[in-house]
C-alpha cells in the first residue's frame, strides 16, 4: 500500500492531476505542488482517495449498467429490475421467485467480472434475498453456467 501511495502522489505532482483505473476520469488537484504543508498534504491525500474510490464508483457503475441490459435482454416483461444502486450495493426486485437462482447467477457473474479487461484481480461479491429489505440471508454461491446471448 505505501508503494501504491508513493506512486500516486509522485504522479499527481508531476501531472497536477489524477485518473481512475478504468473510465481515466481526471481530478485536477491545485495544492498538490503548494508549498503550504496543510495544502499539498490535503491534495495527496484527495489524488488517493480519487483513484480508489472513482475506480470503485466506475466499477459498480459498470456492473449496473451490465446487469440492467442483460435482465432487459433476458426478461422483456421486467420479471426483475434494478431498484436502487447505493456505493457498492445492487438492490434488484424479482417478481417472479422461481427466477431469483437465474437472475443471482447473471448479478455474480457480472460483478465479479466487470473489470475483467482492465485487471486480472477477481472482486468476489455476496448475494443476499429476502422478502424485504428487512430479511434479507445470504445466497450459497451458485455455479454460473454460460450466459446467452441476447
């Protein structure tokens, strides 16, 4: 982790700016060359913090976008739909409960594969279902078997 540091502020202080892993949005961070302790050390410490949590925020935006293309290719009639998306949760309704198996399998795979080309880092997820938010237990890891196409 300290290496990882190191190496974001040397970028951020010779670019003036950082970008996240996968969508290279960049954060432009005025104090970083400031000669002001306080003022350069709050600019490290936003360059960090932008790439790890812009990365997460682009990772999660993909896997719902993802996710919400292949439930509307696989069920035309939204027997399951994306309900809220909240930092790196998912909240999806399924109408039908004889689909929630189908539809955990497509959430898992698509989430733990979302930065497959960018990473050969696995992000393993956990499924959870329940009547309501309120009793929600968790979902045994299903085995995914290979999507169709749509």
């Amino acid at each position: 982790m300290a290496t990882f540091i190191k190496r974001v502020k040397t970028q951020a202080k010779n670019c003036g700016y950082v970008t996240t892993y996968i969508t290279k949005r960049r954060r432009y961070l005025r104090g970083i060359s400031s000669n002001n302790y306080g003022k350069r050390t709050h600019a490290e410490r936003q360059a960090v913090n932008t790439i790890i949590q812009g990365t997460g925020s682009d990772m999660i935006k993909g896997a719902t976008i993802r996710i919400r293309e292949e439930l509307l290719c696989r069920y035309k009639q939204n027997i399951a739909e994306i309900v809220l998306q909240l930092h790196d949760e998912i909240v999806i309704e399924i109408n039908d409960t004889s689909q929630i198996e189908t539809v955990c399998k497509i959430v898992k795979e698509i989430m733990e594969n979302v930065v497959q080309k960018q990473t050969k880092v696995k992000f393993p997820i956990r499924l959870k279902a329940g009547k309501d938010l309120g009793h929600l237990e968790s979902i045994e890891s299903f085995s995914v078997s290979p999507r169709g196409q749509c």
